[in-house]
C-alpha cells in the first residue's frame, strides 16, 4: 500500500519525506494513526491525528487532486467508479494475502495455532482476485480505459507484492495476460 503511493506521488511529481514505521516493532505510528498502519500521510507543519490522512485509497484519491500531471482517477462517472472497483480487487487481493503471511509467519503463534483452513479460505480470495484481474484485463492495454491509471498503479503493486512475498505462488505462468501487463509496468520510470 505504502509502494502504490509512492508510485502516484512518483506519476503526480510531488514532492515528499518518506518516514519509515516498523509498526510491529513500535507504537509511534498510533501518534499519528489511531489504527496503527501504514501508509500515513502526515502534512506539512502537522504532527498529529489531526493533520494526518491513512488509508492508501484516501491518500491516492487526495495526492491525484494536487497536480494536473497525469490524472490517475477520473473525476466522475463510471469510468472513475472502473478505476477505483480496478484498486478496491487489487487492494482487496493484497489484504488477504497480507492475512495468510501473517497467519504463517507471526512468531507469536506456534506451529499447532496456526489455521490452514483459514489460509486456504483467504488464498481461494487471491485465486478468485487474480482470475477476475485475467479476465478484466483481457486483451486490453490498461486494467480501464485507454490510458495508465491508478488501476494500473494498484494492479502492478499487488502483483509485484505477491511475486516478492509468495514466489510458490506462480500466479504468472496461469495468468499470462497478468504477467505481460506487470512487465509493461516495470519499463515505467
């Protein structure tokens, strides 16, 4: 979530300070964000609650509305209700593959703890997600419309997050038209 921002402030050039948070190492993120989680935007001169926005979607909605370069959402209608369903199955496919790394890897369960039916029901979600991506995507340039948008940011982040956390996964090689479109990400600045 962190990555898809950084990649929207990279397409908007704007400017900012990047502050990295190990919230499972420290509480200082709930100074900030009173549900403890990355990305946090913080504004200029603030150092509260107050003067912070969290959620990635929230922040991409509010960076996209401070630069005219490359509009990443459109403003209204149903091409902006496509772009933002493109980041909610992205976003949604990352959450649950977040659940299954935290529920084999947390060191505060031991191995008996651990719940493979609960993983397998949230991998059935990343299967699920990453079918409808193939088909959505189909043959198409861009996850919607005719040009790169936030779509495409939240689509490149969560594959490329599955590729690094889940190398077993091997969602490229059944979902080609996935792989393609992650490769044609990549070349971007």
């Amino acid at each position: 979530f962190v990555r898809k921002l950084r990649i929207v402030l990279a397409e908007k050039k704007l400017d900012y300070q990047l502050v990295l948070e190990d919230v499972w190492g420290s509480d200082d993120i709930l100074k900030i964000n009173p549900l403890g989680k990355v990305p946090c935007l913080v504004m200029e001169g603030q150092d509260s609650i107050t003067g912070a926005m969290f959620d990635s979607r929230v922040i991409a909605e509010y960076l996209d509305t401070l630069s005219p370069v490359g509009r990443l959402i459109p403003e209204k209608g149903r091409e902006r209700a496509e772009v933002r369903t493109w980041e909610a199955l992205a976003d949604g496919i990352l959450d649950a593959a977040i659940l299954v790394r935290l529920e084999r890897t947390w060191p505060g369960r031991v191995a008996d703890q651990r719940s493979e039916p609960w993983v397998q029901r949230h991998m059935g979600k990343v299967h699920a997600g990453l079918d409808a991506m193939a088909r959505g995507l189909g043959d198409k340039a861009w996850c919607s419309g005719n040009h790169f948008s936030l779509a495409d940011v939240a689509v490149g982040c969560g594959l490329g997050w599955l590729s690094f956390r889940f190398p077993d996964l091997d969602w490229a090689e059944k979902h080609p038209v996935l792989a393609r479109h992650l490769d044609k990400l990549m070349t971007r600045p």
